[in-house]
C-alpha cells in the first residue's frame, strides 16, 4: 500500500498573526511632530500632535518629512533644514496603520517633564508575528506570514524635553541634540527595513546609549530607544541579549510607569513574541494572558487593543498545538473585530484566517470553506483580483476544497493562481512552478494522467535548470513524476528516474531521512510491479530498519512497511519470514487501530494467505472468516 506524492507547494492556510500595537493615554495638544516613515508603508502620525507625515522623499528626491498644516497644506522639509522655522499644524487626533504584515502603531504622545513630547518616538516599537495586521494602504498588502516580524518606529526630529519644534526651549542642553538622534534613529530604521541590520545596529546602539547618559536609564525615550534596539536584535538572531534588553526595559516601565500603563504592556506584549520565537512557549503564554486581563480590566473587553490581545494569545496556543483552546479565542475577535471595525477590516480578516486555519488543524474543513471563501472576496475587494494577499486566500481556498475532494473547483482555482503568476512573474518564477504543481496535484487526482505528467515534467525541467539536479525542490518534483509515471504503468521510464531521485538524496540527506525512505519506496513499488522482487526486496528491509530506528516499532509508516514487506517476502515464497512479519503487522494494527479497521482486517487477510500457502489451513480458516464477516458487513 502506498500513497501516491501529491505534495501541494504550499500551507493549508494563510497563518494568523500576533501584533501589538499602543495608544497613550495623554495627548499633548500643542507643537509639531516631523515624522519620518518608509515609502511602501502607509505614514504613521501622531495623534494629538496636529501633524502628519505623507512623504519620505520629496518630488525632487530630498529626503525629509512632510508638515500638515491646520489648513491641510503641506510643506516639504529636508532633514538640513529641519532646524528652521516651521509651521504649527493641527489634526484632530488619528491613528493609521499599516497593512503589509508589519503593524505601526501610533497614539497619542506623553508629555515628559513640563514640555512637549513631540512625534512618533514617543512610540514605543511594536512586535507583531504574523498575520496579524492593521488598516491597509491603497495598495498594500498583508503579507501571510507565521512567525515574528517587527513594525518600525517612525521616528521624529526635534523631540525633547521642555521644548517643542518652533518654541523657545527651557531646557538647557541645545535643540541640535535631539534633532541630531532623531536623524541617526531615522536612518538607522531605514537601514534596517533595507535589511541591512549590521549597519543599523551600531546606529541604534548610538542612540539607545547617548538617550541613558543624557536622559538617565529611566527616561522614557531612553526606554524607547532600548526598545527599538531589542527588536532589531532579534531580527539579527541575537536573541538571548535582545530578551535581555527587553526584560531590562520591562523592569523599568513597570517601575516608572506602573504595571497597567499602556507603554509596559507594549514591553510584555513584545517579550511575548521575543519568548514565542526562542521556543518558551510557556513563559510567553503568561505575559500574553496578563496584558490581555490588565487591558480587559482597563479599556474593556471590545476595545481594539484588547483584542489584539485576544488575537495573540490565540496565535500562540495555535502555535503550541492547543487549536481547540484556540478557537473559541478566534471566534471572538472575529465577532467582536467585526463589528467595532467592519468584515472588510484587515484586522477582522486577520482574526478569520486564523479561525478557519484553526478549524482545519481540528479536520473540521466544512466550517472552513465559507470562511475562505469569505476571505478571499474580502480580500479582493480590497486589494483587488490579483493581489498578493487575495492570491493567498485563493490558494487556501483551493486547499480545503481539495481536502473535499471538489477537485473541480479547486483545479479551478489552483489555475487562476498559475494564469495570475505566469503574466505577473514569468514561467520560471518560483511561484509560477508551485502553482503548476499544484495544478499537476488535482488533476492527478481526477484520473487525467497524461495531463498531469506533462505539467510534473515541467515542474521538474523548469527546477532542476533554475535550482539545480540535487535541489530538495528539485528531488520532490521528480519523485512526483515517478508516481504519475507508475499510474501509467510507464515502468520502463520510471525506473531510471526513480534512482536518480534515490541516490541524489542518499547523498544530500542521508539515508534514514524521511524524504530519501520515501524515494526508496517509490522504488520498491516500482520493482515488485516490475516484478524485480530480489531487488525490491534489500530495500524493503533498509526501510523498516530506519523507520524502526527513527520512529519506533509501532508508528504507522512502520507498520505499513512490516505489512508490505511480509507481502514481498510471500512473493519470494519465503513464508516462515512472512508468516512472522505478517503476525507482527496484525498485532500492531489491533493494538493502534482496532480490531475491526480496514487496515486490520487486510493484515488479517494478508496472513491467513500466508498460513494456506503454508499448509496451515486449520489456522487461516477463522482467519478468513473474520476478514469475510467485516466485509459483509460493510457491503
């Protein structure tokens, strides 16, 4: 028995996310913020602070920021001109957000000492992972990751403390000071979202160091730089001082702001994440259920915030294998998310992807499909047919439909995604293959076999001259051949490519890894229908013994190959070895799977054959009965 390698490209489902994101809770009204922010992200502006940034660069390409007046006018300023005066602009109090799988989150500024806190900065960075996403841009997209990913701070020139942009400064150390951190702080964040984190890492250690000595270690933009620093050293791998630093800057917030203030539980949320990317799945649980009661308790259950909170603590017991304790989690953020923000919501959306990936992860794929679905038209209602993230909802959709086995329509949709990727990135793209295996995969599966080899051939020739012959990607195409290949009895054909596959993963992986016993199973298959039994058989005991091994004696795989090659060695009339390899397969299934499943019942049958070839007629004759008494009753 064996399982054809329909091996779909892909997940079952877009992940879900976990993102946090903040609003202080004091909004200081007067002054300016020059924000910077990236030119693929929607501009973060700070409430309360009456200005908005549109524009990193200007027509001419000077970098700078972009002032909203009262008036709606706006005026480009270059960063070599942001000591001159500048026009005092006011905007009614707004949050925007991002939508391309990194959150930016923007609230109201704090006041520090007796002064203006002006801009972004006073925004502590924000850690999301995954899916989780805020309002989209025209434009942009989420992108569908499972992991953790980290918003930038937009940062703001001029901020400081006892001064604010175009006001004199009671504060005795000159404006340049700050103006020149927000500057190195800028270009540090753009360096980074270029993904040259080695460049921006002495810039932000920079800053997070001259914020201490001037501010001291309790200043809350000495705190926000820390942060920042954190989670850039997070994404340069260096996790153990990142979480260092994280719980370093947690400590000191709830010592200076208080265990409820909204920017320490921006610390918890983000060492959450932190601790959930490092493996301690526990310790972030714990930080994800206590920011989620503090925000309950605090802002109420419905608030956006504190469904955020709800959404992370979901993500992460999705991600500890807990999808049923998950669930009831997702059903409320989508409910509630829903009707704060609207199903078209990327926030919304974000909740029900992680719902219906959930359901499939409990099998439960008719509840999923009219939540894809739903998905999928909302996505493109708001980025459009073929946009990235509604491509994605039209693959998860294909997915479930698939596991339903409505091939049909999942061909249908596997082929608008191939039509989508072969005019927008070419035939080679890499994205382009995977939608054409996947095409390969359902048609397969309806019988149509010279159509299927043809699009597996093309898979793998496109593979194996863009990646290379000994490419993992490479080797599953070309297993996926062999099988279309051994449908059509193509034998002859099969063969040669089948021990290509073998010895080329016997050398890149090994031979006890699972995807080089798998090509040797294809080839066992392929010898005994050859009727190449001496051949078939070595390999048939190579493979139990490392299934054995690495998965133990009563895993299914094992037990299948101790039922397959006790078949084989009946084949080769050496009945004593299959009348024991037959027993132990029959014990194995009774003991995992029942006495009376299908499984079962065919070992039962498998050794009563053996024992009349044999002789031992009185022995198989309860034998049969019981494998024919299953069988009728199943008629």
């Amino acid at each position: 028995r064996r399982l054809r390698p329909c091996r779909l490209q892909g997940s079952w489902a877009a992940p879900t996310a976990r993102r946090h994101w903040h609003q202080p809770e004091h909004a200081e009204k007067g002054g300016c913020a020059l924000l910077f922010s990236l030119t693929h992200r929607r501009h973060a502006a700070a409430s309360g602070m009456g200005c908005a940034n549109t524009k990193d660069l200007a027509k001419d390409g000077t970098a700078g920021v972009t002032l909203k007046s009262g008036d709606g006018k706006h005026t480009h300023v270059a960063f070599d001109d942001i000591n001159k005066d500048k026009s005092d602009a006011k905007a009614p109090d707004q949050q925007n957000e991002t939508n391309d799988g990194v959150g930016v989150s923007v609230g109201k500024s704090h006041e520090h000492g007796n002064g203006h806190a002006c801009g972004a900065s006073d925004v502590p960075t924000n850690r999301t992972s995954g899916l989780d996403r805020l309002q989209p841009a025209p434009g942009a997209a989420p992108q569908d990751r499972f992991g953790a990913v980290r918003t930038s701070m937009s940062l703001s020139a001029g901020e400081g403390r006892g001064h604010s942009i175009g006001e004199g400064s009671s504060d005795s150390r000159p404006i340049e000071f700050e103006d020149s951190l927000a500057m190195v702080e800028n270009l540090s964040m753009v360096l980074a979202e270029q993904g040259k984190l080695d460049e921006a890492e002495p810039l932000k250690r920079r800053v997070a160091a001259a914020r201490r000595d001037t501010l001291g270690a309790d200043d809350p933009m000495t705190l926000r730089s820390q942060h920042t620093l954190a989670c850039l050293l997070t994404d340069l791998g260096k996790t153990e001082e990142a979480e260092a630093i994280h719980r370093d800057t947690l400590a000191r917030r709830e010592a200076t702001l208080g265990a409820r203030h909204m920017e320490t539980l921006d610390s918890i949320s983000n060492l959450a994440v932190l601790l959930s990317d490092v493996g301690k799945l526990d310790d972030a649980e714990e930080l994800d259920r206590r920011a989620l009661d503090v925000r309950s308790s605090t802002l109420g259950p419905r608030h956006p915030h504190t469904l955020t909170s709800v959404n992370n603590l979901a993500v992460l017991l999705r991600k500890q294998g807990r999808p049923a304790e998950a669930e009831p989690l997702y059903r409320k953020a989508v409910e509630r998310r829903t009707t704060a923000l609207g199903a078209l919501h990327e926030d919304t959306l974000a909740s029900l992807s992680g719902l219906a990936a959930v359901l499939i992860e409990l099998d439960r794929l008719e509840e999923a499909e009219p939540l894809y679905r739903q998905l999928m038209e909302a996505r493109g209602a708001n980025y459009g047919e073929n946009h990235e993230s509604t491509l994605r909802a039209v693959f998860a959709l294909g997915n479930v439909l698939r596991g339903l086995q409505k091939l049909q329509e999942a061909e249908t949709l596997y082929n608008r995604l191939l039509q989508t990727r072969e005019a927008e990135l070419g035939p080679d793209h890499a994205e382009t293959v995977r939608a054409a295996n996947n095409v390969a995969v359902v048609v397969a599966e309806q019988g149509r076999l010279n159509e299927a080899h043809l699009l597996y051939k093309r898979v793998y020739e496109t593979r194996a001259r863009t990646l290379g012959e000994k490419d993992a990607q490479t080797l599953t195409a070309l297993n996926n051949l062999v099988a279309v290949l051994l449908d059509q009895e193509r034998l002859f054909e099969a063969e040669p490519l089948c021990r290509r596959a073998l010895a080329a993963q016997e050398e890149t992986l090994g031979p006890d890894h699972e995807e080089t016993l798998y090509t040797a199973g294809q080839l066992v298959v392929l010898l005994r229908k050859a009727r190449k039994l001496d051949e078939a058989e070595p390999l048939c005991w190579r493979m139990l013994n490392a299934n054995e091994r690495t998965l133990g004696p009563n895993h299914p795989q094992t037990i299948v190959l101790i039922n397959n090659l006790a078949v084989l060695l009946r084949d080769l009339n050496k009945l004593e070895q299959a009348e024991d390899l037959s027993r132990r397969a029959v014990e194995a299934y009774e003991t995992t799977l029942g006495a009376t499943h299908p499984d079962t019942i065919r070992a039962v049958s498998n050794l009563a054959m053996v024992l009349t070839q044999r002789g031992k007629l009185a022995e198989a004759e309860p034998l049969l009965r019981r494998a024919m008494d299953s069988c009728t009753q199943k008629v």
